[in-house]
C-alpha cells in the first residue's frame, strides 16, 4: 500500500540501533507501529554536514525531523497511538515537552561537552564514522551546538557560564527521570501493554543515558537506581531490537567478564595440551625424553615436576 | 544557582512570614510590556492570588535588568528577590504556602510536564511572533521595548534583544519555522490543554493550581492583546473551554481588587498599540 521507505540514521553501538536520541525515537516508532522501513546507517553524507539527521525518504518526500517523520507514518496509517484516549494523547505532548526542556540538556551534556566523555568517548565514534577531512569537523561543530544550546537555553543572559549552569540541568535530569520512573510505575509501557509515540521518545532518550559507557556517568549511576525505567528500556531492546542486541555485549563491564573469562578458558586449554603433550613423549619407548620449554601459565608447582623428571 | 546556595535562600525564606509590602516588578503596562513578559507576569499575579498573599504590582522601565535572572517578573519580598514562575513557587511553598500538595506524584509529574508544554510550546511562540515575525516587529515590537528611552539607546537595544532572541530560537531549532507552523504549534498546545481540562473547573479537579495559574497567564494575554492580526488569539478561541476558564479565574481571583488592574484594563482598553 505504501511506497517503500527507507530511513537515514546514525549508527548504533553499545547494543543499541542508534547513538542518536532522535534516530533511536524514530526507529522505536518504526518497529512500535510495524512500519516497513529500510533502514540505511548513514555515515558519509552531506545530510550528516546539515545535521539534518534522521531522514525519511519516502518516493520524493524528504522528511526530517522527527515529530514530522512521526505525523507523516501516521498519515500512512502506521498509527501507534490508535487505542490512546484524547487525554492521553494531550499526556504525550506534555511529556515530550519536560523530555526536551529537561532531560535533552543534561543528554547535551553528557555526549557532547563533559570534556572525559567527549575526548574517551563521542569524539572518537564519531570521528570514526566519516572519511577524513569531515572527521575532524564534525564531531567539533556538533559540540559547539550543543553547548550553544545549553547555554542559550538555560544560561541566564549576562553570564552564559557553563559551570553554573551544569548543577542545574543535572538536578533538572534527575528529577525528570524521577518523574518518568513515578510514571510509568510497574505497568509495561507508559499507556498500558501496547507501546506508543510517548514510549518512542521516553526510550530514544533514555536508551543513550542506560547503555553507553561513560567515564564520568553520574546521570547513568542514577538511571540504574530507577529500576522500572531500566526494565523499560531493556524490554523495548528485547522485544524490538533483538537482532541487534545479540551481536554486541549490553555493557563494559559485562564485556570485560567475557574476555577475561575467554582468556581463562584459553589458558587452560593450552595448559591442558602441553600436559598432555608432556605424558605422551613420557610413554613413548623410543626417544629419550626431550627438554620441553614450557609456556605454562599455571601454578609453579607443575612446572618444576616435568623438568624434574626430564632431567637425566 | 548551586545546590548549598539555594538551601541557604530556602532556609531564610522560611524564617519570615509573608510580608505586607511584597512588590512584584515588571515593565510599563501601557507603553512597554510586551506579549511574552505581561503572560509571565499576569501568571504570577494570578498564582500570589490563588495563594492569597498581597502583593503590589509596581511598573518599572528597567524591571528587566533590575531582576537577578534577567527575565520579568521579578518579586521583591522582605529583602529576597526571586524571578520568573518557578523559583517563586518555590519561595512561597519554603514559606509554607503551596498549592500542589495534596496531588499525589503521579498528578505532580503531570502538572510538571503540562507546566514545560506550555513554556515549550506558548511562551516559545510568543516569542516568535514578537521578534522574528518581521512585521510585528516593526510596528508593535521595536517601538514598544525601547520607549522609556531616547533614540538612539531605543533603537539600540531592541535590535540587542532581537539577536539575542534569534539566537534562541536558531540554537532550539525554531528559526526555520514560518509563521503557519508556528501557529499550528499553538492551536496542538492549546488542543492538548483543552483535551486535559475537560469539563472541569481547573486541571486537577477542584483546586487550582501553579499550573492554572500559568495556563490562565498565557491564555487570556493572547485573547486580549491586539496584535497585527487575530489569528493567534483565533486559534484559542477555538477552544471553547479554555477561554470559560479564563473568564472564571478573571472573575474569581482578579475582579474586584483596584490594584490588580492588569487584567481589567487590558480587557476593557485592549491595551492601546502604537499603530
């Protein structure tokens, strides 16, 4: 019924489709309402240069930002929100307005301008997503947006400083999230068991904050005390993103574990091999034992024990 | 202002009662205010009504750099001086006064999130229509901010304030906006208000709250204000139960009070504009 339609994004990692908290809404939205849309990981375009990111291309419309995508899949008919009551409705858009005046600063914040995360973190995925020249100017002019638009916004007119306005837009965050968490209480999605345009944008911003790893990550430290919004998020991933999510490990930390635990396995695989290769030339009749430098990474003990016998 | 600082301010403002001199700060009603400022402040005369707290509403050209954040209105209370809605419902309820204490947290969450719609979505498209609606402008705008002054400070600061507005709107992404969109930002806002109230006499129920009073601000300076055209008011005329709101807190809280005549004179006078 309706013309094919492909969606231009930034790519995702971490295990999430998208870094970007407006790819990420508009891809929800997508998968909430069965949307049939290709989704095409954009990394080397002029669109990235305009920051028009995420685009929806549908026959010869080109739509760009995401309360527009939204309206346009709902005048497909791809309507998430069809069950909601007109007051919820009026609940979705009032939301949506504390997501951005509160919340989208401190996210600002975190990605773009806490100078450890910036330099460990958002500079070097960006930059790795563009061929070189854009790579060094993109990721700096994304920056100096984002604090444009902090200190615009929540700066009082004569100072515009940074340091006065951090305390704040952290203490705003916090409280929000609170405000969601309370929200949306033990119930599934915030309108009951269907997810809807509200739950799409809850999770476009929250998704980031939960899984991203961070130097510094006090806002992510108090998301994870919010039990329910973390359960939220996970379900979406779950249910949604499945195929994402199982290629890439959820969290560092998690990440760390498996390697080490890879690590261990190896070690004693080896160690299990060169004992076994040590028994083997034991019983062989014909040739004297040979000096077999071992590589072993266990304990000491098992070591002196061969060379003990190996010695003539 | 940082976490030990404003701990400090709570703990003096409730060492003292309510004062009987409370003054609240803004521009010159007939010649200077314009649409976005008179909507704060007619929201925080109304909220200090619905908190029953006497205050005096004292016109002054420099309000807006006389207040601590730059933005009017500001209240001048025994020797504290706080602006803008939020921080003064703060204030009051550190003097014991609330209005939002018996909503439980998930009707206080709503209420927080209607109150940012608003600021979002009206304050946002006043502002708009005020400095970067070219028209407006130049007939209502700049001949209104700088009047106090001389030319050519007059003219000198009303184009600093302008830039200083588009930069705004460019750095939140409503510069690219044409005049429809933005109106039609307005008539969804006031929709989602009107699907919220209902039929009720306020938005949580029986009592008003900080939010009605924000609500009631905002709505009847846009129905009573004469700008260039009708459309924006048209848009929330639309919307039969937002302007019998209006009219009930009008009638409720702000007749008969000599002083509050803001919201009287500006309906019987339409606030004469220089046109």
């Amino acid at each position: 019924m309706a013309a094919p339609m492909e969606l231009s994004c930034w790519e995702g990692g971490w295990g999430l489709p998208s870094l970007h908290p407006e790819s990420l809404t508009v891809l929800a939205y997508a998968k909430f309402s069965g949307a049939p849309v290709t989704v095409n990981s954009v990394n080397n375009s002029w669109r990235t240069l305009k920051g028009d990111l995420p685009v929806l291309v549908s026959e010869d419309i080109v739509i760009s930002q995401p309360a527009k995508i939204l309206n346009f899949l709902r005048k497909q008919k791809y309507n998430a929100d069809y069950d909601l009551s007109a007051k919820q409705g009026a609940d979705t858009l009032a939301y949506i307005a504390l997501l951005e005046e509160k919340l989208l600063p401190a996210l600002l914040h975190t990605f773009w301008i806490e100078a450890e995360n910036y330099r460990s973190v958002t500079k070097p995925w960006f930059a790795s997503r563009f061929a070189f020249p854009l790579s060094l100017y993109l990721p700096g002019k994304m920056s100096r947006e984002a604090l444009n638009r902090i200190l615009l916004t929540k700066g009082g007119p004569p100072l515009y400083s940074l340091t006065e306005v951090e305390g704040q837009i952290y203490r705003d965050a916090k409280e929000c999230l609170n405000l969601l968490s309370k929200r949306l209480g033990t119930s599934q999605f915030f309108f009951g068991d269907v997810p809807t345009t509200l739950d799409a944008f809850v999770f476009g911003f929250l998704a980031p904050i939960y899984k991203v790893c961070f130097p510094k990550v006090h806002l992510q430290v108090h998301l994870k005390q919010l039990l329910n919004l973390c359960r939220f998020c996970d379900d979406i991933l779950t249910r949604y993103f499945r195929s994402t999510v199982s290629s890439h490990s959820p969290a560092g930390q998690d990440t760390a574990d498996a390697n080490l635990q890879k690590l261990t396995q190896l070690v004693n695989k080896e160690s299990n091999l060169i004992e076994k290769m040590d028994d083997n030339l034991r019983k062989s009749p014909q040739h004297p034992p040979r000096k077999l430098t071992t590589l072993k990474l266990a304990a000491g003990g098992e070591e002196s024990s061969p060379m003990s016998r190996l010695s003539p | 202002m940082s976490l030990v600082a404003e701990a400090f301010v709570t703990q003096l403002a409730a060492a003292e009662p309510w004062p009987e001199n409370a003054a609240l700060y803004q521009q010159l009603k007939e010649e200077q205010i314009l649409l976005s400022d008179n909507a704060s402040s007619l929201a925080v005369q109304a909220f200090l009504q619905m908190c029953n707290l006497p205050v005096r509403v004292i016109c002054r050209a420099n309000a807006e750099y006389m207040s601590p954040s730059g933005k009017v209105p500001f209240i001048h209370v025994g020797n504290q001086v706080v602006s803008e809605l939020g921080p003064i419902v703060q204030f009051v309820k550190a003097k014991g006064h609330s209005l939002s204490d018996g909503l439980d947290e998930v009707q206080k969450a709503e209420m927080k999130a209607y109150m940012e719609l608003v600021n979002n979505m009206l304050l946002t498209a006043e502002l708009y229509l005020q400095w970067c609606d070219d028209v407006t402008v130049e007939e209502i705008t700049h001949p209104r901010y700088g009047s106090p002054y001389p030319w050519p400070l007059n003219r000198i600061l009303s184009y600093q304030k302008q830039w200083e507005v588009r930069r705004k709107m460019k750095a939140i992404g409503w510069a690219g906006k044409t005049l429809e969109q933005v109106l039609e930002d307005v008539d969804q806002c006031c929709h989602a208000l009107s699907q919220r109230l209902g039929t009720q006499p306020y938005f949580f129920n029986k009592h008003p709250t900080e939010l009605d009073a924000l609500v009631f601000g905002h709505l009847f300076t846009i129905l009573t204000t004469q700008l260039i055209t009708d459309e924006l008011s048209e848009k929330v005329k639309n919307y039969s139960n937002l302007t019998a709101f209006c009219r009930r807190i009008e009638q409720q809280y702000f007749e008969g009070h000599d002083k509050d005549s803001s919201a009287i004179a500006a309906r019987s006078s339409k606030r004469p504009l220089l046109r």
